[in-house]
C-alpha cells in the first residue's frame, strides 16, 4: 500500500460558495476542456452522442430542492424579535441548492493509502493528490475508497483518472500570475469558486473560509479535506415575497402628464 508523505505547510485547494453558485456547469466544461489536453490528457467519453453516453468528468455539479424550514420556537415574531432573533432564526423559505463535487485533495486520503502499486500519491510540496497512470492497473480501489465519489475510471484507457487542480496550469509561468489557477476558478460567472493555499491562515482563502464558517465534508471520516465549502447564507422573509409574482399596478393614464398621455395614446393605437 502507499504511504503518505509528511503533513505538508502549504495546501494547496479549492473554496465553493454554495451561496453563490448557480448550476450552470461552467466549471465541468472549462475543466473538461483544459484538460482534455493537459496533464491526466485525454478524457474520454463513450457515445457522447447516444442515449447513455458516459465519459470522465473531473467536476460534475449536483441540483438538490431543499424544502421551507419553519423558525425554530421562539426564533421568530416578537418574542424572538425581543430575544436578539437572527436572520438564521427566521422561516427559511424553499431553495435550489447547487453542489459542484470533484476531489477534495485530503490530508489523510484513504484512495492513496490502499492504492496497491503508488500509482496514486500526494504531493508533498503541495498537498495534491494525483495519479501517475503508466502505474495505475485499474484495480479502482481508489474509487471505492474514496467517501466523495471523486474518482473517474476511464474504461477506454484501463486506469483510473481525476481532479489535478489544475497542476499543470497553476505552475505554468508562461501565464500571466492571474491565469494560474485552476480553469474551473477561472470560469466560474458568478466567482463562487476560490484557489489558494489553505495552510496559509493569512491567504485570502483562509480568511473566507473563517468569515463564512467554511466546513470540510462528512468531516466525521477524518480525512480532512483541503477544499471547504461555504453554506448558503439564510433567506430573508422578504426575499421569498420579493422573488413571488407581483400584482400589476393599473395605470390611470389621466393622472400623467400630457406629453405622456399623448405618447399612451399613441402607443396604444
């Protein structure tokens, strides 16, 4: 089995804002994209055209509907008003939660240690895990090991493939400092995906994650991942009346000034 190298300083990893990302598979694209031609080149896909295509996907995003919750007692109305309520402690109405998952690049990743011939290692400059597929035989005991689902087993090639963070990317210098990150980070719209060194209590990842509460996944496996999430923040009651359909206001075109009376009419014929 394949040993672990020390704790390294540096963690390199990725934080997800769950509040703000959308669903709109921009990062599984970019990634598949970038590293179609990149290190852990190609991703294959089987009839990507068919009615059950299947491939390699390095990131895929999840949609999830959470229902309503009702306050907790005494979170809510005047009592709670007059107890110090919170946000938090309102009526949270119905949502559409996104989940983009893709490997988590543990401090203690269970698919390294039972890897039977070191073809899958972490880093120890950076803290990636990666896989050196000419010693992958495609065991996929990785996969199973793997709590997250993370891994990705190419049945065109016979080897087991997954997230690099973008290795060959992020430590490119012919890119411009701003490029090197992670294409996923890169292509994200709504910039619900942050790259940095998570060991670094002063980066600006850490910082983030300790302003919005960033919590590892299922931490109560105890493979400490390097990437975090960050919960969606709580719906404010007025933001459920705003997103509902509003009455249309009737117009009495009498009470405009003439010049938009006469536009009305005018508009109107």
């Amino acid at each position: 089995m394949t040993a672990l190298p020390p704790p390294s300083k540096k963690k390199l990893g990725l934080v997800i804002d769950l509040d703000t990302c959308v669903g709109c598979h921009a990062c599984a694209v970019s990634c598949k994209e970038w590293n179609a031609g990149g290190f852990a080149a190609p991703l294959t896909d089987e009839r990507p055209y068919g009615e059950d295509p299947s491939g390699v996907w390095f990131n895929r995003v999840h949609s999830y509907e959470l229902a309503a919750q009702d306050a907790p007692a005494g979170g809510c109305g005047a009592a709670g008003a007059a107890a110090g309520a919170t946000v938090a402690d309102a009526p949270q109405p119905a949502m559409t939660l996104h989940f983009p998952r893709s490997c988590l690049h543990c401090e203690q990743p269970a698919c390294v240690t039972v890897c039977p011939t070191g073809a899958s290692y972490k880093r120890a400059e950076d803290g990636i895990v990666l896989v050196d597929e000419d010693k992958c035989i495609g065991c996929k005991l990785c996969s199973w090991a793997c709590p997250y689902g993370a891994r990705e087993y190419s049945a065109v090639e016979g080897v087991m493939k997954k997230c690099t963070l973008c290795i060959d990317r992020i430590y490119n210098e012919n890119l411009s400092e701003a490029e090197r990150q992670p294409a996923c980070v890169q292509a994200c719209p709504t910039r619900a995906r942050h790259f940095g060194d998570l060991g670094d209590p002063e980066s600006a990842v850490s910082k983030l994650v300790a302003e919005r509460g960033g919590v590892d996944l299922m931490a109560q496996l105890g493979y400490q991942p390097t990437n975090k999430y960050l919960p969606p923040r709580p719906r404010r009651a007025g933001q459920a009346q705003a997103d509902a359909p509003q009455p249309e206001e009737a117009l009495d075109p009498q009470a405009l000034p003439t010049v938009l009376r006469w536009l009305d009419r005018v508009l109107s014929r």
